[in-house]
C-alpha cells in the first residue's frame, strides 16, 4: 500500500501542493482528477521522488520513501510513465524497453517481463527495430507504459496516458490499464478524461489548486453533481 501524509510541494514561489493525504491500496486502481494546475502531476513526481521541495510523509509498503533517491524508489517497485511519454526518439523500441529495466538482473526475469510486454502491446513487437521518434502518438505511448513496465514495478503511476490519442485509442488505453491491474499492479492514474478515468478506478480523489476537495469510489463519483458539472460536462 502506498500512503501519502500531509504532503507539500513547493516550486519556487508556488505552492503546488497543500498537505494532502491520500491511500493506494495493493491491487486498486486509484486516480486523482482535476483541472490543470491542480497539483496531480505533482503528486506523481513527489512520490517518484522528482519533486525536490517537499515535505509530508510518503510510505510504500509501511516503509518512508520521502527522502528516498528515484532510483531507489523505482528498485523499490514503484514506476512511473510520465506525462508526454518521454521516450527516447533516437533509440529504437527494443532499446527504450531494455532501458525500463536498467535496475534489474535477472535476466530471466527481464525477458519474461518483456514477453507480457509484447503481450500487451503486440503493435510494439512487430517494430523493435524502429526508433521510437517515428512510431505514431498512440504507438509511443504504449512504449512508455511498456517501458515503465519492464522494471516490474507492483505500481505504477501514468500520468495523462490517454492525452491527444483518439477515440477509439483511448479506448483501447483505458482496457489496457484494466489489463495491468488484472495482473496484480497496483495503478495510480492523473487522468484528464475523468469520465474514463472514474469508470476504471475502484477509488478516486478530486484536486482542486493543490487541495483535496472530494473523494469516494469511482462509480459514486461518476453520479456526483459537483463532478459532473466540474468534469464531465453535466
């Protein structure tokens, strides 16, 4: 389980973040929604360790990782698929994914990983070759989650996985990140699609300018008129 206690980030002079608190229960997909500006990229980088200026407590698996380097946290099982896919353009789709699991060395292991990988994303076997620059918008986000996959994280953090896809590829996100949990991963979702992102999410927590303001089950949300009328056009 993951617990994030009275967390604060602050860059520069903003205060992005306000003491929030919030659970990641093992095997749930939880998603924080929000407009922009609302601190829920913040809340990833935080955990992940990439938010420099903060102070609260974050526990993974009843262990304190707020001091804790990114390296170690992601050897710790924690990953995170940031916002824009970040892949590398010049590196071909073997070589993005081979990096996701720098900080492993079973070697057996890796290669089952990637097996489940190819599973998932069979359009990503079929290009190995191809550097990761000419794979369409849809094709490198898939990238980006298989290769935040092949650390073997037990969660994994996307952030706004679905942005800029089309439809019927948001779609097709949103199974996949059911697939993921399927599996046993834990998943923490920064969605802008919120009517996507409650549907799939057992639990949700609405942000609004770095505080919590709203929380429950993901279906319950969906119903409540300050959701619909704040997010999802109601």
């Amino acid at each position: 389980m993951l617990e994030v206690d009275s967390l604060h980030v602050h860059y520069g002079g903003i205060h992005a973040l306000k003491g929030i608190s919030i659970e990641v229960p093992k095997g749930k997909i939880v998603t924080l929604i929000g407009a922009n500006g609302a601190g829920k990229s913040s809340t990833l980088r935080a955990i992940a360790g990439l938010a420099k200026d903060k102070r609260g407590t974050i526990r993974w698996n009843g262990k304190d990782i707020s001091r804790m380097q990114p390296e170690n946290i992601l050897k710790s099982g924690v990953a995170l698929c940031p916002e824009g896919r970040r892949i590398f353009p010049h590196l071909t789709v073997m070589e993005n994914l081979m990096l996701g699991a720098y900080t492993r060395d079973d070697q057996d292991g890796v290669k089952s990983t990637l097996d489940w990988v190819f599973e998932l994303f069979p359009r990503l076997k079929e290009r190995t070759w191809q550097k990761g620059g000419t794979l369409s918008g849809g094709e490198q986000q898939m990238l980006a989650l298989g290769r935040a996959l092949m650390s073997k994280p037990d969660l994994i953090m996307m952030d706004e996985p679905s942005l800029g896809l089309a439809p019927l590829l948001v779609k097709e996100v949103f199974e996949i990140i059911r697939a993921i949990n399927e599996e046993g991963k834990t998943v923490l979702l920064v969605e802008q699609n919120a009517f996507a992102a409650l549907k799939v999410a057992h639990y949700a927590y609405v942000l609004e300018v770095g505080a919590l303001v709203l929380q429950g089950p993901g279906v319950s949300l969906l119903d409540d008129p300050r959701v619909k009328a704040a997010y999802l056009g109601g």
